[in-house]
C-alpha cells in the first residue's frame, strides 16, 4: 500500500519527489538511536518556540560522526548510532544520487566525481529533532543556504501524516534571500541548517499562490522506522508540515484494491535529518 497519497496534487508536482520507505531501520537500530538522542537532551528543555515560528515544542541536537567534515559543537555519536547515519546516507545516495539521480537547483548532479557525476556528495551533520506530544511543526520551505538537493528524515517514536502544499513565490527555495553565501550568518544558523521560511498555513507569507493549487496538497505517511525523502519539486516548489493528531491519512492499495482510510495518532516524536550540503 501507498504511504503517499498524491490524489489531490498540485499540476507540477513529480510523484519521484516525496518518497517514503517504511522499515528503513530496525527497532534495535531505532532504540539505539533514540538512546543517544535522549542522552544527549537529557538536561535540556521543550522549547516553547523558534525564531521563525514555525517550530514549537520541541528539543533539538546535533548528531555529528567522526566522519562528517563541517565543524560541529559537540563530539560524536557512539558507534551503533554513526552506523545508522551511514546505512540511512548509503541509501539516500544509492537510490537519489549520481549521474541519473536527483538535481540541486544550480543543474548539477552530486555522488562520484569518477562515475561522472558534476560536483562530489558530501553531507552536513544530521540533526535530531524531539518533538512533545502536542508540539507543531508548521508549513515552512527549508532554506537552501547552507544544504542542498534533499531534505530527508528518520522517523521514530509516533508517526505522522506530512503535508506537502505549493509555496507561495516568496517562499519556494531559491530566491534572493537564500543566494546569500552565509558569511555573515550566525554560528547556529550553520550548525542546524534549519533556517526556516515560514509559511503558515501553506497561503501566506508575502507570496501569492496560483488560485487554482492554493488548495491542492500531498500527504506522506511516516510510520515509525520510515524514511521520508524529499527532492526536487516536493524541496523546492512546497513547504512541508506535520498535521496534528487524529489526522485521516487515505492509504491506496495495490492497483484494484480498494482505499483505505486510516486516522493517525501523533504522541512524542523523534526525526532525525539527514541534507546534503550545499
């Protein structure tokens, strides 16, 4: 059964764009991680909310590895959990990179310089976000300032029901403000990579939409232990949200199955990100 549900799309939208791979880790792989998570947020607090507004709720760390080259303010994770990070990495670039995979927004192809791909791979710390029962994360497009052709996330503890929607002109990835080279940014701005363009409810910010997708939309299952993978139109062109709990997520099944309508439960919820850099 389908966990994207692409029925009410808007016209441009590539179904390649949004994937979801359900059972990317195991639960020993999971509990693993979650244990370095909570270790590492142990003493910190729910923050009520970001800078931008479009997060609140949560708790959020670095999971740097000693492989990583980008500067990072804490040290690196324990084995099991740097063992994760390569097997989810290894999958994203198996199956998203190289010379006939995914474009950044300048035209290039990332991967093997020597399978003839433009630029090398390379990727940015990942970041774990721990989001309380009850927290939000609002429509937002995430800034291209610093990472690159994919937003992809671990999903564990809670699942979830992501929505796509078409971002205003203002805020679709790519515009004046994120052409920026980062030299002035702030140290954390760097660290996170999450410099959020808020949108609100997917119709605001500055931006007009075309009135005939305002309404339109795509909604990504996120079982626990999946990967989400957003590229291309679904990074760029939408901004992406949780929807709270109790949310109707409608599961297509094989061809000549029938729909399946499924209400989604939302409590604590742990996603860790994975980006490629710029």
């Amino acid at each position: 059964p389908s966990l994207v549900d692409a029925s009410n799309a808007p016209s441009f939208f590539d179904p390649d764009s949004a994937v979801v791979y359900p059972d990317a880790l195991t639960e020993a792989e999971g509990d693993a991680v979650i244990a370095c998570v909570e270790s590492r947020t142990r003493r910190r607090r729910y923050e009520k909310g970001h800078w931008d507004a479009v997060i609140t709720g949560y708790r959020e760390i670095e999971l740097p590895t000693s492989d990583d080259d980008e500067p990072t303010f804490v040290g690196p994770v324990d084995d099991a959990t740097a063992d994760v990070v390569t097997k989810i990495r290894s999958l994203i670039e198996l199956r998203h990179f190289g010379p006939d995979g995914v474009r950044d927004r300048g035209g290039r192809t990332k991967g093997n310089e020597e399978d003839g791909c433009d630029v090398a791979l390379r990727w940015l710390p990942c970041h774990a976000i721990d989001l309380k029962e009850g927290g939000e994360l609002n429509a937002h497009v995430d800034s291209v300032r610093y990472s690159g052709a994919v937003v992809a996330g671990m999903s564990l503890l809670s699942g979830a029901v992501m929505r796509l929607r078409p971002a205003p002109e203002s805020e679709i990835a790519g515009g004046d403000d994120d052409d920026d080279d980062g030299d002035g940014a702030e140290e954390g701005d760097r660290r996170t990579t999450v410099s959020h363009q808020a949108a609100s409810d997917g119709s605001g910010g500055g931006g007009e939409e075309n009135s005939e997708e305002g309404d339109r939309f795509v909604d990504l299952l996120l079982p626990p232990l999946s990967l989400y993978v957003l590229s291309g139109d679904a990074r760029y062109r939408c901004t992406h949200e949780l929807l709270p709990s109790g949310t109707t997520f409608r599961r297509r099944a094989a061809a000549g199955g029938e729909e399946e309508e499924m209400t989604v439960e939302r409590g604590r919820r742990v996603s860790v990100i994975f980006r490629d850099a710029r």
